[in-house]
C-alpha cells in the first residue's frame, strides 16, 4: 500500500472536520492503512479501530464522510453514556445494544403523565391507570433490562405483542406472578398500546431531548397489524341487545333470593344496568347525571375526552324497552331517580373514589350470573361479542327501530354522527333507506 501524505488535502478536510464537530482531544489517524481513533479523556488515551458491519474503514477520500459520521455519533454517545469509550465505539460500530439505562425514564414517565393530565384536553386519572400506565409502565421494565431494545422501532415491535397481567392486591397479598399477555393483530388493545407507548416515546425525543432514535415513525399500521376477516367481522358487530333479550336478563338476575346483603347489591345494579338501557349511558355516565328539576331535565355532565376532542354536557332522552306483549318498562326507575330514591351501587355515585371503571366492576358483578352466562352464548352465537355496553348499544338499535334518524340518536348518546354510523352498521342502512324513502314521497307529491 502507498505510504499516505498527511498533508493531503483531504486529510487536512478531515481533521477539520473532526475538530469542529467533535472537542479537543480528538484525532483520527492512519495506523496501517486502517482509519483508529484517538481520544484523550480523563483516564488517559483511549483509541479504537472504526469498523463498519466487523469490516475497518480504510484510511481513505473515499471513506471520509464515513469516518466524519462514525466519530460524530461516537462523541454523542459518549455524551449520553457519561463518557464509556469503548461502550460509545461498540453501539455505533451495532456491537452492543443503546445504552438505556443513561436516561431516566421512570422519570419521563412520570412527567409524561402529569403532562397528559395537565395539557390539551387532558386525560382522566382512570385513562392513564387502564390505557397509558399498563404499556408505558412495561416498557420502562424492558428498558431497565441487560438485552434492551436499541430503539422505538424495537421497542414497538416488542411491547405491541407482548405484556403482562395487572396485578392486583389480592395477588399482591398471596404472592401471585402476573401471567403474561399477548395481544392480537389490529386488535384494539393493540392499538391503543401502540398509540399510547409511540406518543410517550414522542414526548421523550420533542420535549425531554432524549435521542432521536427513540422517535417513532409517524405511520404505526406496521406494528397494530391488520386482522384477520373473521375478527375484523367479530370487531364490527357490536352486541345490540333486543328489548325482550334485555328484559329476560333483568327478570334472571337475584333481586329477591340470597342474603339479604346480596339482594341489596342486585338491586342496586340492576337499576344502574336499567338506567344505561333507558337513557344510552356509558357505564362511566352514572357517576355525572344532573338533574334539573326546575325544567325537569336529566343532564349527562360526562366529558368524555378523545382525539376528535372533548364531548359537551347533553340532555337525556329516554327510549323505554316494551316486551314482545308490547308492555312498556322501567318508567319507575326515571321517575325514582328524578326523586332522588333509586338506590344505586357506590361505584356508580359522583363521590366514588375507585380508580376502576364501572363497566368494569358492572362486569365482574354480572361475570357468574346464570341469565349473563347465557345471553353471552346466545351473543356468541349470532357473532356477537357481549359487555356491558350492549345496555347502551341496545338504545342505539332501539332508536333506530323507532324510525328516530342518526343524527338525533347520535347527539342523545353524546358521540359524533361520524362515530356512530362507524359504531353501527345498521345505522347506516337505516339512515340511507329513510333517506330514499322521503326522496320518493316528496317526487310523489
């Protein structure tokens, strides 16, 4: 090999380079036609041969832009690590995993959910403990590991698939490991992870300066996946339960037999569970009626916060069930509440302090009674998925069958007319056939 000049032009173009982009005490020389660098630190010299895929950068023209890039990242890694040398040289050259460990994210996580708390619309304590805090909080245990994912990319791909059971305080009290996760293709619990863990990953790159491949890529598709035909069909119907359907469940539920403290709390759901079939209510609504009696108005004061923002105060509108007999129901249970008499479970009341949802607890209640076991299997049958939403989807077909357009059944249930023809194909049909049907009524005129 020629013996090089050092005083080439580009040789002089390199060192240059490396100065004004690196700090003082740092060199790359030629040492055997090979690219080594040197770097004076508080230990005393350190120097390293650059290598790309095990291969050595030649000491060359053709590699200095390489070489420049090479020990740039080298001195920003080692101003992230707290000055490891050869650590620095081992994850650029792909050697060695990213330090994680040298950012606190324990901490950006904790000021990530005072920032979704306190900043645009504002999340509620309840969607950072069930949606955000799961995700993020195993992520944060990944990265504390010794084979740490590198990168979002990584991180993504991992914590998309994969996470553990929430422990409870009764697992915590008798020792009990959480069981492991897995989450399905295009699913909505994938999604949302994705979602949740990408804009904490964003927070950290544009608001903690953490570096940037920690940024994930504005399209996520490639980690929620796609689902299969059958659950995407599964995942579109929705459990809309017919009056009767509703009914006979209310009449299986033990209101009357058990202890009497069972009997109490059945009672008490059952009204919970009427007032979500009667008035379209997400379970969560129960906590935030408002009655104004000086115009005999039952208000929803929910403001249920989302990306298409934040849903306004409504007024009630009650649909009533009427049995196949064509018997009205539960008019007792409006006229109870506006008098203040309907008893109703701790969960549901506006002082609640539960972190918990109260579908989720509604759910558990229900989770081993008799007549839900078997509406679920009718529902499973019909390819149906049932929870206790369906109360509020049963108001929504109830509307629908009353002749009642979307628009005015989307407002009563407090969601957007986009959201809810997207929630229920059958709105959409009954929409369009209405919409043909005056058209022709009117050419008839």
């Amino acid at each position: 090999m020629p013996k090089l000049k050092n005083n080439e032009a580009w040789v002089n173009g390199l060192r240059t380079a490396i100065r004004s982009s690196t700090a003082k005490g740092w060199t790359v020389r030629e040492h055997r036609g090979l690219a080594r660098l040197e770097v004076r630190t508080g230990n005393g010299m350190r120097s390293a041969q650059l290598m790309k895929n095990n291969i050595p950068f030649s000491y060359s023209s053709q590699n200095m832009g390489d070489i420049i890039t090479r020990v740039r990242n080298i001195y920003v890694e080692m101003a992230n690590n707290g000055g490891d040398f050869d650590t620095a040289v081992a994850v650029c050259a792909g050697l060695a995993p990213k330090l994680t460990y040298s950012h606190d994210w324990v901490g950006a996580k904790d000021d990530f959910e005072k920032y979704k708390k306190e900043m645009g619309t504002g999340i509620a304590n309840g969607t950072w403990t069930k949606e955000y805090e799961p995700v993020i909080t195993y992520a944060v245990n990944l990265l504390k590991t010794k084979d740490a994912p590198i990168n979002a990319d990584k991180l993504l791909e991992i914590c998309a698939k994969n996470g553990i059971e929430k422990v409870t305080d009764y697992m915590r009290r008798n020792n009990i490991a959480p069981k492991p996760l897995t989450y399905e293709l295009g699913g909505r619990a994938r999604e949302q992870r994705v979602r949740n863990l990408a804009s904490f990953l964003k927070y950290c790159v544009t608001k903690k300066n953490y570096p940037s491949d920690w940024l994930p890529p504005d399209a996520l598709r490639e980690y929620i996946g796609r689902p299969s035909k059958e659950a995407k069909k599964a995942k579109n119907k929705k459990a809309s339960i017919e009056d009767q359907e509703f009914i006979n469940l209310i009449n299986s539920l033990p209101t009357e037999t058990g202890q009497p403290h069972h009997i109490l709390a059945a009672k008490k759901w059952v009204n919970a569970m009427k007032l979500c079939a009667v008035f379209g209510l997400r379970p969560i609504e129960l906590r935030h009626l408002v009655y104004k009696k000086r115009k005999d108005e039952l208000w929803c004061m929910y403001e249920k916060r989302s990306g298409q923002g934040v849903t306004k105060p409504r007024i009630l509108e009650p649909l009533y069930l009427v049995d196949n007999d064509g018997n009205v129901h539960y008019e007792e249970v409006v006229r109870l509440y506006k008098a203040g008499l309907l008893e109703l479970p701790y969960q549901c009341m506006p002082d609640c302090k539960t972190v918990e949802g109260v579908g989720d607890q509604m759910g558990k209640w229900l989770k081993q009674k008799a007549g839900w076991i078997s509406l679920k299997a009718l529902m499973a049958k019909r390819g149906e998925s049932l929870g206790c939403y369906s109360f509020r989807h049963s108001y929504s077909l109830r509307g629908h069958q009353l002749g009642i357009d979307a628009g005015s059944v989307a407002d009563a249930m407090g969601h957007t007319l986009r959201t809810h023809l997207e929630s229920y194909d059958y709105a959409k049909t009954t929409t369009t056939k209405k919409a043909f049907i005056k058209a022709r009524e009117l050419q008839a005129v």
